[in-house]
C-alpha cells in the first residue's frame, strides 16, 4: 500500500498483511476524515493515514470488501458467503450482520457496498435469488429491495455501487454479455421509497468503479474498455470521455492488460484520478 500526494510525490509505502494465498485480495478504504485507511484480505486492517502505522486488525472472512461509515465510527466489511458486517473500527467488534443473496455452493461474492451519505442506509446486494439493489438499515438490519426492471445475465453480480453525495441517487454496475451497464435510481420525497430510472450502457465488458461529482450532478464510471466516461444524471447522457494514450498496454482488442479500475473525484469536481491494475496513477481535469 502506498500513498502519494496529488503531484506524485510518495508518502510512504507500507507493506500490507497478504492472505492465505499469498494474494492480496481487497479494497482500500480511505476514511471520510483522512485520518485513517482500512484494508482487506483475509481481515481488515487499520492503518494511520499520515504514516502507514497498524493501529489495529481483526479476522473476517476472505475477499472483503471494506466501506467507511461517514462519521467514521463504523466499518462495513462484505466478503464471501453474502455476509456484511458493520463493526467497531477499533475493536473490531461486531454491531451487526446482514446477509445478502447466496448460492448454495457460496458462489456468488458482494463486489461492493456503499454507505448512504447520512450512514443509516447501506446499498448491497439483495438477500434473495433473482434481487439486484437492496438498501439494508444499519441499525434495524432490514433489506428493502429497489425497483428493477431489465434482463440480466447475472443478477447477482454487482461490480461497483455508488451512492450521490446529496443522498438522492443510487448507481449500480453489472453487466450483461459484452455490455458494461449501469442502472440509477431517485429517491422519492414519500415513504423513503425509490424510482427506478433506467440505465446507460456505460462499457464494453464490465464496469470497474462509479464516482459522483461532489455537486451529485454527474457521475463517472472506469470500464474495462479503458476509458472513462462522465454522465449526466439529469439527461442520462455523455458529457465526457477519456482514454489512456499508452497503446503498449492495449492487447489489439481493445482490452488492456494494463487496465484502468480504481476511479475517484477530487472534492472540488475538478479532477478525475484513476489508478491501473499496473501501479499506475491517471489525473484528468474536468471542463
């Protein structure tokens, strides 16, 4: 794990705990304060974000998948088997579980959970076979299904799920055959009830990570395609694409090896920063 300040400039590097296989199969999640960052595997780590220093660790199943609440006094860690646990960032101890949809062999894996900007919602995969999106209450643990309305491949199979800063909407990546999508949802002024809104066919194959602009006017999304591209949530239509111009990372298919996948918007809207499976940082500047 390493951090870096915004012009380049390494920070520090921190050798992170691998799990039982040797890979490091996780999320880093940065906490709303920029005090601290959490990293999974086969557990979650805490980490202090000035000087890379372990503050504490505690075991939780494998492939985990870790999200900040934004008062940043709680954690939701999801992995394998469905699970999603809201613990103590400190002691680890568990507040509640929640169980999304599995298979009964334990095949299907949460990708990704996102906390509502307020922390008493989060969205997950749904508890049943055939759900999509579910927002649990983390405080009653109770899954309230949103509205879905289009064919999918696999529908429990969810890529990256981001909620807008002002709360109203709701974006969610998965993908049907060769088409990375993205499907949107608006909340409703009655009964915390939720519209369906359509989706966009965002990529070609999968959808690697959503992020809103901070004014929720705008989402972007990273796709295996490697290029990114900037919606416009009103319109659902295209206002900007970029690409990586390094055709040494591109296989001839349009598939890169080297391909983009973290994604995140500097908190003036101004920037796009992307990280590649190669180590590499991407900064764009947003007109």
């Amino acid at each position: 794990m390493t951090v870096w300040t915004v012009d380049g400039q390494q920070v520090y590097s921190q050798s992170t705990l691998e799990s039982e296989n040797n890979t490091l199969s996780s999320l880093i999640a940065w906490s709303p304060n920029g005090k601290y960052l959490a990293s999974g595997g086969s557990g979650v780590h805490i980490w202090n974000a000035r000087n890379g220093k372990l503050l504490s660790s505690f075991p939780t199943f494998a492939g985990t998948v870790v999200a900040w609440s934004p008062d940043n006094k709680r954690i939701a860690v999801g992995g394998d088997y469905g699970k999603i646990q809201i613990r103590d960032p400190e002691s680890g101890r568990i507040q509640l579980t929640l169980q999304a949809y599995k298979n009964a062999d334990g095949e299907v894996y949460l990708n990704s959970l996102a906390w509502s900007p307020d922390g008493s919602h989060i969205a997950a995969l749904g508890p049943h076979q055939g759900d999509f999106l579910a927002c649990w209450n983390t405080i009653t643990g109770e899954a309230t299904l949103l509205p879905f309305k289009e064919p999918v491949d696999e529908p429990n199979f969810i890529n990256s799920i981001a909620w807008s800063p002002d709360g109203q909407h709701i974006a969610a990546a998965y993908h049907n055959y060769d088409k990375g999508i993205v499907a949107l949802w608006s909340r409703q002024e009655q009964g915390g009830r939720w519209r369906y809104d359509g989706s966009v066919a965002a990529h070609f194959w999968l959808v690697y990570e959503i992020s809103w602009s901070p004014d929720s006017t705008h989402f972007a999304t990273v796709g295996q395609d490697n290029k990114i591209q900037v919606w416009n949530i009103s319109s659902k239509t295209l206002s900007n694409t970029s690409t990586t111009s390094d055709p040494d990372t591109n296989d001839g298919r349009g598939i890169d090896f080297y391909a983009l996948q973290a994604l995140g918007w500097s908190p003036d809207g101004k920037y796009l920063l992307a990280g590649d499976s190669a180590g590499q940082i991407w900064l764009w500047t947003i007109s």
